[in-house]
C-alpha cells in the first residue's frame, strides 16, 4: 500500500514561490491587507483639521512605495513578525 500525502496545491506552488522571490502572492494580500481606509488608524499633530493631512497621506504613500519594492514589508506593517 502506497501512502502519500499532497499538502500543496499548485496555487500553494506558486505562492510558496513568489514568497521566496520577495513578491505578495495574491491571496496573501487578500488576506491581510487592508481593504477600507477605516482599516488603517492615523493621527498627525499638525494643526490640519482633516482626516487625512498631508502629513499622513505622505507617509502612507511612501509605505505603499516600500510594499512595492518588497512585498513582506505588508507583513511588518500589519504586525507579523517575519524573522
């Protein structure tokens, strides 16, 4: 009698994959990103009145920017420890 087990699926495969080439598999990012602007919480003291100064918007785009650049930096931002 033969006994195997398959644990990985080949969309497993392949995120396994793009995760060892530094890229956010697509159901990963479903997953753990955000996916409304009340999913992220920012404050400035900046005397602006607005939800969302510039201040904020500048950093948000400049981690939006690093995600790109390395696809587990979404997983720093969002509290998992990767080391």
């Amino acid at each position: 009698m033969d006994l195997q087990a398959n644990f990985t699926s080949p969309a497993m495969e392949g995120d396994l994959m793009a995760l060892t080439r530094g890229e956010q598999p697509p159901a990963l990012g479903e997953l753990i990103a955000p996916t409304e602007s009340a999913d992220i919480a920012a404050d400035c003291t900046c005397p602006d009145e607005s939800p969302r100064c510039i201040h904020v918007l500048c950093v948000a785009y400049e981690v939006a920017a690093e995600i790109d650049r390395s696809a587990a930096t979404l997983l720093t931002v969002m509290g998992t420890d990767t080391a």
